[in-house]
C-alpha cells in the first residue's frame, strides 16, 4: 500500500488525527506522523507514533521522508498560513516544502478566522498550486461557536485518501464542461453579461482529470486560470458555447456549470454607439438552451449534471423541476443570494437533486463541492 505522510498541526481537532492514523494503518498503508509542537501541546506525538505501528525515532530525517501522499489533518489557519508563504519553521512545514507528490489539506479553524480575507487569499494560493482541500464542515465549534471550521470527520477524509491513492475512477471516460459566464456583445464595446468568474467550473474540471477523465473544458470568459491537462474550447458567447457543445456530443458525462446569458441582443450595434442625451431600448430575444438541448440529445449511458443559480431558497423548487423539463440526470442548486458564496467567490454550497433524492453539502472551497457533484454524477454512470 502507499506511505502516507500524517501532518498534524495545532488545535483541539488534533484528536481526531488519532482516528485518521488508525483507519489508515487499518487499510494497509504505511503513516508517517509529522506532528507540530503546537500539536503536542493535545496530543503527543509518541502517540501517533504508538497508532501508526512505528518504532520511535525510527528516522531522524522524518522532514525528508519520501512519501506517496502528504495529508495536513487539521490544519490550522496559521499551518495554512505558512504553507502558502513557504515558511519552514517546523518538522510538517520542513516536509510539505521537500514534499514532491500530491498534497490533501483538511482544515480546522474559527468560523471567523476560516473567513478572514488573509486566510481566504492563503487557500487561493495553495488551489493555484494544485493542492486539494476538504473541508472544513460546518457545525458547533469547541469554543461554542457554529459554523463552518470544523474538521471534517476521519472517515471522509480516509475516503478521499482512498480516491488519490486508488486506481483513477474515470480513466478512459470523457468528461464535458461547461464553465464561466456568457457576455453578449450590445455593440463593439459593451456587453450584457454577469459576475460568474468560472471557479466552480474550473473546479469540477481539475476534479474529473485528476480523476483521470479526458476533459473538454468550454470556456466563457474565465476570471481564473484553466488546470492543466484539460482542453479548452473558449465559447466568449451563448450561441459559441451551444455551437461547441453541440460539436461535443461524445461524452460520458456532461456538467453545465456556466452561466449562460438567458437573452441576447436581437442585434449588435456596429462599432461604438456614441453616448447622447436619448434612451437607448435594446431588444432581446431568447438564447439556446444549452442543457436542455443537450438532455434531448442525450443517449443511453450519459449523465447530464446541470447547475441552477437562484436568489432565495424557493428556487429549489424550480430546480428539482429541471430533472424532468431538461432531461437531467443531476441538478445542482445553489442560491446565490447568499454572501461569499456563488458567483465570483471561492466558496459555494450547494443541494445536489437527483431521481433518488437530494442531499446539502455545506459551504466549502468549490475544490471540495465539485469532488460531491462528481461524486454523484460517477455514481449514475452504467
């Protein structure tokens, strides 16, 4: 099995790092501990150290140790902080900078510190770099607090220990995404359009190639980067990105995360329209839409996932709607009335709907809301 570097930083929650070192060790994998001083002031090391099955001081270059996957379970937001800036000031921070293989970082914190804009830009910082999160989870802190800050429990993240280590999920499967927002062009210059940045969708791509998928990413527009490994089709407007997806029919799994112009201008002005004193009344007429017609196209075997932004929560109900008007195999809603999550902001959640039922997945990074809705489209494929 694989050797598991165990990274275990400051907190209350480094209990139950304790729990993660035995469901680990129960699964066959070798766990190296890399305990804080900030740790040990909970737990000791000598007992992760007793749980992994090591002898003590077995390796005195333990920042040196190679291994198949680095886990950060907790980290704190100051753990976090120094990852981000390289800081190496301790055996965990001195591993994760020798470190030369995937990293999965599960943070534990205040709710008010998990959303301090340093703490927020630091997680940005470690997505660019490729590194995975999960977590945290929302609920009722040691301090008595409730939000989101909480650890999320040893066997998920076993679980999502198992999925990087084990066989790729969707190797030889093709994935298409649709990702960012439409603008539609009023004239040269100005555009109807809105704040989407194309984070989730750029998510969910990372998600399915890590996954090993081969990936189409059909790009409106994006504010953030593509991950590497994908292809990329840029699609700046509706009737682009319907001309791509429909150029793209041979897929195994299709998710509709772009926010696609519902209108469009029934004619662009030539060049500039000069600004006078007179009104300005703009016709608009409907646009494609692209996930219902891709759920008329859709054939045996293919999963369609579309994505449905709403402002309150009664547009849950529409929502649930779309599995039967557009042919979907998964819709996942989220209110975007709500702030820091939803369009432009690196955090979402989310209720995933399908023929079987629904479920919530609480505000995380889009990193680990995109691992759910993947989640729940793979387990739909034939």
């Amino acid at each position: 099995m694989a050797r598991i570097l165990l990274g275990v930083s400051g907190g209350i929650a480094a209990y139950k790092a304790c729990e993660l070192v035995r469901l680990l060790v129960r699964s066959g994998h070798d766990v190296v501990p890399l305990v804080t001083p900030g740790a040990e002031r909970f737990v000791t090391a000598q007992t992760f150290t007793a749980l992994a099955r090591r002898p003590a001081g077995d390796d005195p270059y333990l920042h040196l140790t190679r291994g198949d996957l680095l886990v950060i379970a907790p980290c704190t937001a100051n753990t976090l902080a120094k990852l981000a800036y390289g800081i190496a000031d301790n055996l965990l921070t001195q591993a994760a900078l020798a470190h030369r293989g995937p990293v999965l970082v599960a943070p534990a914190m205040n709710p008010r510190m998990w959303a301090n804009a340093a703490t927020r830009a630091n997680v940005q910082t470690l997505l660019d770099r490729g590194l995975e999160f999960i977590g945290p989870d929302e609920g009722e802190m040691a301090e008595g607090e409730w939000g989101v800050g909480r650890l999320a429990e040893p066997e998920e993240i076993a679980a999502r220990i198992g999925q990087m280590l084990g066989a790729p999920t969707l190797a030889g499967k093709r994935v298409l995404i649709t990702a960012g927002g439409t603008r539609e062009p009023l004239d040269d210059v100005r555009y109807l359009g809105n704040r989407s940045s194309g984070r989730m969708g750029v998510a969910l791509a990372e998600e399915a190639r890590r996954r090993g998928a081969e990936v189409t990413l059909l790009a409106a527009n994006l504010a953030v980067a593509a991950p590497a490994g994908v292809r990329v089709v840029a699609a700046p407007t509706a009737a682009d990105m319907a001309e791509a997806a429909f150029s793209s029919l041979d897929y195994d799994i299709a998710i509709c995360a772009a926010a696609v112009a519902d209108y469009r201008p029934v004619d662009a002005v030539a060049g500039k329209r000069a600004k006078d004193a007179s009104t300005w009344s703009v016709e608009l007429v409907p646009t494609t839409d692209i996930a219902k017609a891709l759920g008329e196209r859709k054939r045996f075997g293919q999963v369609l996932v579309t994505f449905g932004a709403e402002i309150g929560a009664d547009g849950l109900d529409r929502k649930r709607g779309m599995l039967e008007a557009k042919n979907a195999d998964v819709v996942v809603f989220n209110d975007v009335s709500v702030a820091g999550i939803g369009f432009d902001a690196q955090e979402n959640a989310v209720t995933i709907v399908t023929h079987a039922g629904e479920h919530d997945v609480p505000r995380a990074p889009k990193s680990a809301i995109a691992s759910a809705v993947i989640d729940a489209a793979e387990t739909l494929l034939p």
